[in-house]
C-alpha cells in the first residue's frame, strides 16, 4: 500500500494535477498488484458519482454564477456595508458580512470569493488597504461559504458517510458565523494598528434603503433552507430552486443579465462542475485501494493500541487534516480519508454530523493556505499579487480560523444546537 502513495506524491512532485496522480497510482495498482481485473477503475469511477445528492452541485455552482452576473453581489456589499463600513477597518469587516450573507446562497468559496473580491478588492486599495491585505481577507471570508448553508462540501460528504445532508447544512450554520466574528476581531486589532480607516456611520434612511435593496436577494438562503427544512424539497431540488431563483432576479427583476451572458455563465458553471467531478471520480479507486488493503482497520487498530481518548483523536485528525490541506485539494482528501476513518469514528463514539462540520472546516482553511489553495489561486489572480505577498498577509486569518476550528471541535454544541431542535436525530 505504501507504493501507491509514493506513486501518487510523485506524480504530484512533477505538478500532475491531483485527479491524474490518483487514478494513475490507482491503475498502476491494479495493473500489477493483486488479482484485481482492470475494468474495476472505471467501474469505481463512474459508479462513485452515480448518486442523486451529487447533482446539486452543479445547480449550486449555477446559482453562485448567477448571483456575481446579475447585481446581487453589489446589492448584498451595500447592505454590509451600511451594517458595518463604521468600524475601524470598514471595509474588511464589510468583506467578511458580505461573504456571511453570500454563503447562504452559492456554497461555494471559491464563488464567494471571486464575487466579492471582483467589488471590494478594487474598492479597499482606492482607500488607502494594501493589495495583499484585502486579498487576504477576501481569501479568508471565502472560507465561510461552504459552512454556513448551502454548502457543496456538505453535500458530498454526507454522500461519502451516508450523513444527514439536512442536518449537516443546519449544523454549519453556528460555526459559520463564529468564524466571521473571530475574523472581525482580529480584523479591528489589525486595522487599530495599521491605522486603516472606517467609513462614515450611514444613517437610518441609508440602512432602510440598502435592506429594502436586500430583501430580494436574501429570499435566496430562505427558498433554500425552508424548502430542504420544511421537507417540501430535497437539497437537489432546493439547489435547483435557488437557481432558478438567481436567474428571475438577475433576468427580470434587475435585469443585469443579458440572453447573450447565459451561455458563458452556463459554459463556467460546467467547468466549474467538472472538476469537482473529475476529483471525485478520480478519488473513487484510489479510496476503494485503500479498503481493499484494510485501512480502515488497520488505522482503528493504531488507535486501540495508542489508547486515544476521543479529545486526543480529535487533535491528531485536526493537525492531520491541516498539513494536508496544505498539499492538497481538500476535496481529494474527503474522498480518500472519509470512508478510511468511518470505522474509526464509529468506535470513538464520534458523531458523523459534527465531525462533518469539523473536516470542511479544516479542509477551508487549506483552500488558503499555500502551496496548494483553491481560492488563495482565485485571490491572488484578482489583486495581481504573487503567493508569497498574500502568504505574508493571511497568517493572521489562518489563526483566526484555527481558533475557530478548535472551538468548534471542543464545543460540539456550537455545531450540533441547530440540527437538534429542528431536525432531530431518528
């Protein structure tokens, strides 16, 4: 087993994209280890993704694209930033509320981020915020959408550990906006220091004008979550809903999306679908190597014999699952580690709903930590700065965000409150 791994890192040496480097050493695998037939990689691959649950995450993608199309993204930066542009530091706490309220609409970080980063990027620098400063908030604000609901994570993890997608959604919620407290707070001592300046308090008549411009939007998260709630909607359908949604808004409402911008915004939103699906497929026989070697057992077997509590556990997936992230796209290391650690789990009496929101979140916060970070690329494309004016600029944010971690790993109620009272467990 060790050789499938040292295949996979060399392929991932010689910058082979991730997909490639696991269904390379997967096949090799195959090929030329046990009596396994061949056929069996596109067996994995293709049945791997045949799954309903999946498919709303091309519809979730669709809306994020939507939603930075049509002039949804600059109404909900106005709402932010008359709610709190007054603080020191305006105009990074307007980009951490802003991506708050995009969460509940896209699940997506990477959309989050390129939406809000395209208007508050430009917006910051012209006040006086240094370039790698606000693509670092950006960055780390992005971290938030795949938390709070919907959430594209969530979705393909409850597919991979057979959890309730419903109560995952709920369950992110809280963190979520933990997260964005704990950024605003190290944002305001940053700003103090820096001496980064505030907007003017926006008056009574300005907030009511900027909420009624929000209402519309905000009816987003609400179709969403109401409908997969109230159970008059599945996640998938919801997704579809939500949309469908986007587009009314953009097309006939504010009429900033043109017929001539559907093919391009459906052009991206399939790319966008394809390589999430690529990695999935791709990690698929790679994961099911890993189980036919016994893993798993093997793994619960270390952990018996170490004598972890489930505190101790905890802190070595976390330290685990951090390095990683560091190395590669999080969405590789659900699919490999997930089915690997669910015996495991199931011994340390680890419920899978709260270790869901624990694994995204740690997974987020690899998307913006270098060498390999999704939305760090995106951020870093958009300011026009290289990776190490952003790296000496986000560790700040990656702290806040590990003291957020480890709150919600040791405070399980942070995660699990919501999802009790309203979708109890049966």
């Amino acid at each position: 087993m060790l050789w499938l791994f040292v295949i996979m890192l060399i392929l991932f040496a010689l910058s082979a994209p991730i997909a490639w480097s696991m269904a390379i050493a997967a096949t090799v695998y195959m090929a030329f280890g046990p009596q396994i037939p061949l056929q069996g990689m596109v067996q994995r691959m293709i049945g791997g993704i045949d799954t309903f649950p999946l498919l709303a995450i091309p519809f979730f993608i669709l809306a994020g694209n939507l939603m930075n199309t049509g002039g949804i993204t600059d109404r909900l930066v106005q709402l932010a930033r008359v709610l709190v542009g007054h603080i020191r530091g305006g105009l990074a706490h307007v980009v951490v509320v802003t991506n708050m309220i995009m969460a509940g609409m896209s699940g997506s970080g990477v959309a989050d981020a390129a939406g809000s980063g395209t208007v508050l990027i430009p917006a910051m620098k012209k006040v006086g915020y240094g370039v790698p400063f606000s693509a670092s908030i950006v960055a780390a604000a992005g971290t938030i959408g795949p938390i709070i609901p919907p959430s594209i994570p969530f979705v393909i993890y409850g597919s991979i550990a057979s959890a309730s997608i419903g109560r995952l959604l709920l369950a992110g919620a809280v963190p979520g906006v933990l997260m964005g407290i704990v950024l605003m707070i190290f944002i305001y001592f940053l700003a103090k220091r820096r001496n980064y300046p505030s907007e003017k308090r926006a008056t009574r008549r300005e907030v009511s004008s900027a909420l009624l411009r929000a209402i519309p939007p905000l009816g987003m998260p609400a179709i969403i979550l109401g409908g997969i709630i109230g159970g008059v909607m599945t996640p998938t359908e919801a997704a579809a809903a939500g949309a469908a949604y986007a587009f009314i808004l953009g097309y006939f409402v504010y009429r900033e999306i043109s017929l001539s911008q559907i093919p391009g915004i459906i052009t991206e939103s399939v790319v966008g679908t394809s390589s999430i699906v690529i990695i999935m497929s791709a990690a698929q026989p790679f994961s099911w190597v890993l189980t036919y070697e016994l893993a798993p057992q093997k793994i619960l077997a270390l952990v018996e014999n170490a004598h972890l509590v489930q505190w101790q556990l905890y802190l070595l997936i976390n330290v685990a699952l951090l390095i990683l992230g560091c190395f590669m796209e999080g969405l590789a290391v659900m699919i490999m580690a997930v089915p690997v650690m669910l015996p495991l789990l199931g011994h340390a009496g680890i419920d899978l709903v709260h270790f869901g929101v624990v694994f995204v979140l740690n997974i987020m916060i690899g998307t913006i930590t270098p060498p390999v970070g999704t939305i760090m690329y995106v951020v870093c494309a958009l300011a026009r700065i290289s990776i190490g004016e952003f790296a000496r600029e986000v560790w700040p944010f990656v702290i806040a965000l590990v003291i957020a971690l480890f709150l919600v790993t040791y405070i399980p109620g942070l995660a699990m409150w919501l999802p009790n009272l309203v979708l109890p467990a049966r």
